[in-house]
C-alpha cells in the first residue's frame, strides 16, 4: 500500500470525472511567482495554503491557511517551507482555489476482504468523526459495480434529499471508478461541498492510497509516493522502489540511521523474522530489506549495492528459508555481483558477511558465496541445516 498526497491524489479524482479546485503544488515562492503571472485563476480568486506533506491536524499546526490573495499566498508558503514538524521538513505546499461553501459531506470507497465499501455521510469535515454512526455503507463484492439504484439508496439512507440524492449516488459512482480502475485500497473525500457558484458538488480534499505494486499498469503515475513512516523517501529507497516497480518478484529497501547490521534477507516472513532476531539480540538494525518472488539477477545487484552503502555497517546479514522456487544460484550471483562492486568501491571495509540459505540449486549458490573469501571478503557460510538465527547470533557476538 502506498500513499498519495493530496495534489496527485486530486489528480486522479479529475480523471474520473470528480470536480477538484483549481490547484499547484510547489516548492518555492518563485515558483509560485511564476506561475500567478500565468494563472488567472490565481490572481483572481481567494486562496488556501496547505503543507502538502504526510501530515495529519495540519489545521491545528498552522499549516493551512485560508482566504487569501496571490500575495498572501506567497507570504504563507515563505512561512511554511522549509519548517521542521517532528521528523518532517515541509518541502512543498499546495494551493487551491477557494470553493465557498455551506454545508459538508462525507464520501469513501475501500478495500475489504469480500471487495469493497462504499461509505456515505451527509456531514462531513472535523464533524464526521463525532458523528461515526450517521456515516452509511454500501459492501460491493469483488469484480462488480454499484449500480446507481444501489447507490441513491445509500443517498437516501445516508439522510439526503430532494437533487442531492442522485448528486451524492453521482459523485460517490465516479469515486468508485477511481477506486476500481486505479488499483486503491482506499480513496476519501473529506470534506464534499456544494459549491455556491453553479450547486455543484466538489471534493475539497482527498486521502488515496493505493496498491505500490500496481504502478507498471499506470504509466501516468509519474507521482512519487509519501513515505509512511514520517520522512521522505531517500534517493536510494526511491531508486529500489523504481526497481521493484519493473520486475517480476520484489526487492525493498528502508534505511534506518544509527544501525551496524545491515540486513539482505530473502522473503517476507524472513525479513520480520530476522529483523526481530537482530533486535531481540540487543543489535542495531542498519535497514529493512528484501528479495523474494524469484527475482532478476541485476535487481537483486542493485538492491545488495545499496545494503552495502549503509553508513557505519559492521555486518550484513544475508538470511533466508529454504525456498520453494526462488533460484538460490541466481539470486546469488546478484548479491555476488554487488559484493564485488562494493568492495572495489571500498565500501566494505571491516565488515562481516554472514550467509544462511537453502533452496533450488543452493549447493552451486552457497560455493559461489564461499569462494568470496578467496577475494578478501570476511564472509561466513551455511546451509539449511543451520538454524535461521544462529547466523543472527553469530553476526551480534563477533561485532
């Protein structure tokens, strides 16, 4: 699952027919410059400013500001970039056109076990959460669509009247085809408002998250996504995520400053299990990371380059199962491969390798990696019969 901001998040919306305020997201206040020269919509119309981060009571925080001309725009994006919020730096806002409006309503779309849910609130904003009973639902099962009978019934349970029935089964149908053809796990709209121009309805925010793995079917995701854990990507995560995004199988990578093991697991499952061996053990963990799906040699090769260009690393650990139809020989000879190209770079120096794999053509793997000590490298070798975290345990005691 990955998340959307809400300029990008906004886009798709607008490619399925949902009514989105004018909007730019940017990054400096000559940017913004630029492009009020330009936009009329800029110069003439009422402004809001928000931090267009992964931020939550950006209202309380100061980081939305309302109402306001060009000039005022451009002082409120000064006042906003570059502030530090916790781990967060504020690198970009965005700007939209104010939509006047009275009341507010609520609409999402999200993934279930059975398909999907279409959910439905005839308020909407802060006042929602306070009001989580008068929110009504639509289940869609996997492979259908709502038709619109279904969704005006929602309408009418969800208290809605008169126009704003078929207006609100309207708005909630172009959501779900956002939904379904743009491969999210979860799309809200909080708040929908009327706009008072022509009675339109208009989302004026939007939360999207959307399934990472699907970006190969989507070439118009030129959008980054927002890293979920309180910082921005780094240009190495970034640089395995486009990777991953092209492959068959998976490789990932997150960074974690401070660390001395560095680690290269195969899986999933091996992954957590390793990472909460490492920490069990009083170790300190340099990344997360994983190969898994039988993936390409060269991506494996990138992914290992990266592991080995963690700062102040004393150890790496390259741990996996036995597995089922991941080439243990192949993948290998990626890691191989950016083991060689790490220590030409000198990158290694000091460091332990520790090894632990089973799997098709293991013996072959498990030689080519043995045969890295006759090149220099301090690395350590066992088969299946090895338990998992002995190679774990190993690695802490010998740091």
């Amino acid at each position: 699952m990955a998340k959307v901001l809400e300029g990008p998040g906004m886009g798709l919306m607008k490619k399925w027919g949902i009514r989105v305020p004018d909007n730019v997201v940017v990054s400096s206040v000559e940017e913004l410059s630029k492009l009020g020269e330009t936009n009329d919509w800029l110069k003439n119309s009422q402004l809001v400013v928000k931090a267009h981060e992964a931020l939550g009571s950006r209202y309380k925080l100061g980081l939305v500001k309302v109402g306001l001309d060009l000039k005022g725009a451009q002082a409120a994006a000064q006042e906003m970039l570059g502030r530090q919020v916790g781990s967060i730096t504020i690198t970009q806002v965005i700007v939209s056109e104010m939509i006047p409006h009275q009341d507010e309503y609520y609409v999402a779309v999200k993934s279930t076990r059975e398909g999907a849910e279409v959910l439905v609130a005839s308020c909407g904003g802060i006042e929602v959460e306070a009001n989580w009973a008068r929110v009504k639902r639509l289940p869609v099962e996997v492979g259908d669509t709502p038709p619109g009978e279904a969704l005006e019934a929602l309408a009418k349970e969800a208290q809605f009247s008169g126009p704003m029935i078929n207006k609100v089964a309207g708005f909630a149908g172009k959501l779900f085809a956002c939904f379904d053809n743009e491969d999210a796990q979860y799309l809200e709209v909080n708040p929908v408002v009327v706009r008072e121009s022509d009675g339109e309805l208009v989302a004026l925010d939007a939360v999207t998250l959307l399934d990472a793995d699907a970006k190969f079917r989507h070439s118009d995701w030129t959008f980054p996504f927002a890293a979920e854990f309180g910082r921005a990507y780094t240009g190495d995560e970034l640089d395995v995520m486009a990777v991953d995004s092209k492959i068959k199988g998976s490789v990932k990578f997150i960074e974690i400053p401070g660390g001395d093991t560095a680690m290269l697991p195969a899986g999933g499952g091996a992954s957590v299990y390793y990472s909460d061996a490492v920490v069990a053990r009083g170790g300190k963990l340099a990344n997360y990371a994983e190969y898994s799906g039988d993936p390409a040699d060269w991506a494996v090769e990138v992914l290992t380059d990266k592991v080995c260009s963690l700062p102040g690393i004393r150890s790496i650990i390259v741990g996996g199962a036995i597995a089922n139809f991941t080439d243990v020989k192949k993948t290998f000879g990626g890691i191989i491969a950016g083991f060689r190209k790490a220590k030409e770079e000198g990158k290694l120096n000091g460091v332990k390798i520790w090894v632990r794999r089973g799997g098709p053509r293991e013996k072959e793997g498990l030689d080519a990696m043995r045969a890295l000590r006759d090149e220099g490298f301090d690395i350590h070798v066992y088969d299946r019969h090895t338990p998992l975290t002995d190679i774990v345990d190993k690695a802490i005691q010998a740091q």
